[in-house]
C-alpha cells in the first residue's frame, strides 16, 4: 500500500485540508508550496514542508529525499479573471509547473499521480449537468491551462516507453468551498467571498444578474475522493467530475449567507456589474462516473456544510 505522499499546493486550501486527512488516515506527507497564496498556518506539524516553487525543477528535486509513492499534483494559479491579467502567470505554473512534476515523477518511479483538473475546462456547455465525455472548449486562460496541464498527465499515463506504469487520474473540481478558503482574497471562491463581505459588513459584488448558477461542493467530500482513488484500479486512467450534482444560483446563496448573518438582501447592500470575461452561465456536474467507478458520493449537505464555513468564519473575523 502506498505511504508516502507529496502533496504540492499543500498550504493552500484545498491542498492543507486533503494533506490533513491523508495524514489522519496514516499517509507520510511531504508538502511544497511557495506560500504565494497559501498559509504557512495551514500546514499539518506532522508533514514535512518545503517551500518552493512547482516551476523550479531543483525545488521539486528536494522533495524526493524519501521515497515517494504518490503524487497529489494541487498546486497552480486558481483564478479566471487573473488568468486574464497575467497569462504568462498561468502558462509558467499550471502547464510548466505540471509538466515538472511529470518530470520528477518518472524521474524517481513514482506510481501514481492525481491532478486538479477543473470545470472551467468545458466552457460553455450546450447542456447541463455536464459529463466527463462532453467537449471541452475552456473561454477562460485559465481554464485553457488547467485542461493542458491534464491532457499532459494523462497523456503520460499511457506511454509504453517508460520502463514502468505511471497510473493517472484527474480531477475536474467544481466550486469547492469549506473552511480555510480565503476570506479576503477577491479571487478565490465565491462562497468565501460572500461570507467574507458578510462578516465584515462589506457591500457584495455579484457579477451579472445573480441567477448564474454554480454546483457547490465541500472540501471534505473532495478529500474522500481523492485519497479513495489512490489503489483503485478503475480510478487509472480516468477523469472524473467532482461536484455534488446540485445547482445553486448565486441570488440564493446570497439570500442563505445573509440570512445565517442575521440580515437580508434588503438591509444589506448588493450590487450588481457587468459579467466579467471567462464566465459560465451554469454549471452542475454529472458524478455518475465517480459513483460507479470510486463508489464515492459527497456526503456533506450544502446547507450543513456552508453553516460549518459560516461558524469558522465569525470565528475567525471575530
């Protein structure tokens, strides 16, 4: 059974909260991150941190000083509309960063490698909930460099050149939410986002008309699957949605958010711009394939769930 797994992108996120459950469950945990995002704060004492940076070769290199088993390949650029600022940005660390770890994955024999793929790799969809078979035809730059960075894993994932099996899989993540997400930063989730505003008594921007519609799913529910496919056979070689199969329009999460804060779209100040580039209209996730294939299923109602980040929250913001 493998043991020891490198997580990269390990202080942010999504990265710290899959790192804590692999180590929860017995997993040796090496994380490198470049801390651009992430938070020292959120790395587990009982991993092992590098700070470094997934486009330096040399910086992977010193992660591999133990044997390492596994390869949880997080760490990028996650926003759409700075994609747009600085494509350069995403190119350089979602397609060269991933080909790096490709690298040093066959470098050292690592056998298996999961990816965080992402929705924005379909684009607009002709229909909803969208499945792993349909096109993908990314509109943002970020989404365009997600879908790269896959396409390069899984294409790795059949080479009969190597000497040995590199065993592959992706994960298209939809809008995953949970505590530790950004409260502050504008271009992380929107969930956190709104509860950010909320708590602080801050106007809310929606972009659009707020009948956008997104399929929320909770960091808890995207460690199950990821640490669940690790010696599954029918994980190697496929890409799976990740998402709860529920649409919310973003007017509604709105309205829960304030509510859970004590006040209401009428008392507290929304306000509405233009749709900003990359967007898409509505978004939910067809997890037939995850259900059958990793027997994985989220669990996390979204109420619950969105109750659980809102708590931390005022926690946090006092």
């Amino acid at each position: 059974m493998a043991k020891r797994v490198l997580v990269t992108g390990g202080a942010g996120f999504i990265g710290s909260n899959i790192a804590d459950e692999l180590i929860h469950r017995g997993y040796n945990v090496t994380i490198i991150d470049n801390l651009s995002t992430g938070e020292k704060c959120n790395i587990n004492p009982k991993a092992v941190f590098i700070k470094g940076d997934v486009k330096n070769p040399k910086d992977i290199e010193k992660c591999f000083t133990k044997k390492i088993d596994v390869i949880f390949h997080i760490a990028g650029c996650a926003s759409t509309i700075k994609s747009f600022d600085d494509p350069a940005a995403d190119l350089y660390t979602n397609v060269l960063g991933t080909i790096n770890i490709i690298n040093a994955a066959i470098k050292h024999k690592v056998t298996r490698l999961e990816y965080a793929s992402s929705m924005t790799s379909y684009g607009v969809v002709d229909k909803i909930p969208v499945k792993e078979i349909f096109p993908a035809r990314p509109i943002a730059y970020y989404g365009i460099t997600k879908y790269s960075g896959e396409r390069y894993v899984m294409a790795t994932g059949i080479r009969t050149d190597l000497g040995y099996r590199l065993n592959t899989t992706a994960f298209r993540m939809f809008n995953v939410y949970g505590r530790r997400q950004s409260l502050t930063n504008p271009y992380q989730g929107v969930v956190s986002i709104f509860i950010g505003n909320a708590a602080r008594g801050e106007d809310i921007k929606i972009f659009g008309d707020g009948e956008q519609s997104r399929d929320y799913v909770h960091i808890s529910d995207v460690a199950n699957a990821w640490i669940g496919a690790i010696n599954n056979p029918r994980a190697y070689g496929e890409v799976f949605n990740l998402g709860s199969g529920i649409r919310v329009s973003v007017n509604e999460l709105v309205d829960i958010i304030l509510k859970a804060f004590g006040t209401s779209r009428k008392k507290h100040r929304v306000s509405y711009f233009p749709v900003r580039p990359g967007d898409q209209r509505h978004m939910q996730a067809d997890i037939t394939k995850a259900k059958k294939l990793l027997k994985w299923k989220p669990e996390m109602k979204f109420d619950k769930g969105l109750q659980d980040v809102i708590n931390w929250a005022k926690e946090t913001c006092g």
